[in-house]
C-alpha cells in the first residue's frame, strides 16, 4: 500500500463557504483515478465539513458538493 496526500478544493452550490484543505488517503499502487478520490474527498471530508456549517435540519446531499483535485504526490510524513 503506499500512502498519498491530494491538496483540493471544494464548494457547495448554496453554502458561500469553500473549504481547501489536504487529504490522505492509502492505496494500490498504480494510477490515481481524479473521478474516485474527488468521489471519496465528498464522502470522507466535505459532507462532514458542510454539516457543521449548516444551522438548519437536513442532511447534505454529495450531489451538491463539487471537489477540484489540485495535486497529488506520495506522502510519507
């Protein structure tokens, strides 16, 4: 398994807020697939970061959250 690190960027189509941040993850080696890990950065980071932000009930829903992959690169800190 070797560890990567993504730098990103992501925005909710109603809340005024983006959130940049960095994100780690493991894998297989070979290609990293942008179209998967934008997919896990909404499950793992982004939903959970939007949910704090909001002041009312209701979930967030993946479909509203666009994530831009910046860069990737092996990380071994």
């Amino acid at each position: 398994m070797t560890t990567y690190i993504a730098q990103f960027h992501a925005v909710h189509k109603l809340i005024d807020i983006a959130q940049q941040s960095c994100f780690i993850w493991r894998q297989e080696g070979g290609e990293i697939d942008n179209h998967l890990l934008e997919e896990k950065i909404k499950r793992e980071s982004s939903i959970h970061f939007y949910q704090m932000l909001i002041d009312w009930d209701g979930e967030i829903d993946s479909k509203d959250i666009s994530v831009k992959i910046w860069s990737t690169e092996t990380f071994s800190g």
